[in-house]
C-alpha cells in the first residue's frame, strides 16, 4: 500500500494523446515526513504516521513529539500490514504515484447547514397542484398513528455536508515531481485548500532524510 497527504488545489481539464478531455482535481501531494512508526509488539497494531504541510510554531507536545523534524500542521497516521520499510525522518513525496494509479481519497465535505429532503436526500417532492399549496418541498408523511414513535433513520430534513467521505477508484492521470502535483480523474470531497488522504496499491517511494532519527 502506498499513501500521502495531499491539500486539494482546484478543478482543471487534461486531453488523453486521443484527444478525450478529462475532468481532473489538482492535488498538491506531500512532501510527507515520516514522524512516527508503530509496530504490534510496542503499540498493539501497526501503522505510519506522516506530518504535512508547515507551521511557524507547534504546541509543547507536538514540538516534543516532532523534535528533530519540520514543524507540520497536520498528522495523520495509516495503518498497514507491515511498516518495516519505514524510518521516522523518511520523506515521501507524489513520485510514490504514477499515471495509471486507482487511488481512493478520504475527505471532510462540504458543509452545507441544514438542508430539506430535497437537498439533503434527493426527494422529487409534490406536484404545484390539487391541494398541495406550500407543500412542494415538504417531506409528506413520517409515520402512522399504528406506527408510534418516528422510525430511527427516517430520512428527514437536517444537518448536510461536513462529514467524513471517501471517494474509491479515481483513475491519476499526471504526477508533477517538480510542484509535487497529482492530477486525478473526478471530484474529490471538500473545499479547496481541504486536507485528503490519499491511498492506492502499490510499493512504497520513500527518501531516507539524511538526518533521520531512529525510530521514537
């Protein structure tokens, strides 16, 4: 398995040598540091953890904690089978990708506050006539007098968006070493500037900082 940190850039158009045009989100992918490696023996499961992006001043515990390495805005950690290959101080950077890649990216949506079953859920809604005045967007229905309390789950009106998506499958379509840019196929969630997760099979790129810590 290989993954990054990635921020997302914008939405651009790419042409195949066929001449299709593709749809594609930029990504500004890594440089990623290797900040902490957890094995079964020492933590009870087996993961990376990776710092992205920079900040001018981390809090006492995440300076302790990052002590050595860039100061990092965020951290994010991925479990794996196996993390035997990676040393904290390691750098991982878009090259880990390639052109070709299905990767899937983890995000926080949109919000979009509180939103009707239109919005929301996609209802069709009432036909603008025989009775139904002022009930076009109306939900109708919830439940019976038999029935009782409403069902758990109903799908009413309520809070959209701002929730943790996943998005499978998204073909890479360029990688930029030079920028640290991956361009993928389709939408990813969140607003510009928003941190994904991004992950694929594969091997794993990894650059051995040349003043990397021995594993914390």
């Amino acid at each position: 398995m290989k993954f990054i940190l990635a921020k997302k850039i914008q939405m651009e158009q790419r042409f195949r040598p066929n001449g299709t045009v593709v749809p594609v989100t930029l990504l500004e992918a890594g440089p990623c540091t290797v900040t902490q490696v957890r094995n079964a023996e020492r933590d009870g499961y087996v993961s990376v953890q990776v710092g992205f992006g920079s900040r001018r001043k981390l809090a006492r515990p995440q300076a302790g904690h990052a002590k050595g390495l860039p100061s990092h805005a965020e951290f994010r950690e991925f479990r794996l089978d196996d993390a035997s290959k990676f040393d904290r101080g390691g750098v991982i950077t878009a090259e880990t990708f390639v052109p070709g890649d299905l990767v899937t990216v983890t995000g926080i949506s949109k919000g979009r506050g509180f939103a009707g079953v239109v919005k929301r859920h996609g209802f069709h809604g009432h036909p603008p006539s025989h009775g139904h005045k002022d009930q076009e967007r109306m939900p109708g229905s919830i439940g019976s007098k038999r029935q009782g309390p409403v069902a758990k789950g109903k799908r009413m009106a309520g809070r959209m968006g701002g929730e943790r998506t996943t998005v499978k499958n998204l073909e890479v379509i360029e990688v930029d070493q030079a920028r640290n840019l991956i361009a993928v196929k389709g939408a990813v969630p969140g607003a510009r500037g928003t941190l994904l997760l991004v992950s694929a099979e594969g091997e794993m790129a990894v650059e051995v900082a040349p003043t990397a810590a021995p594993n914390a």
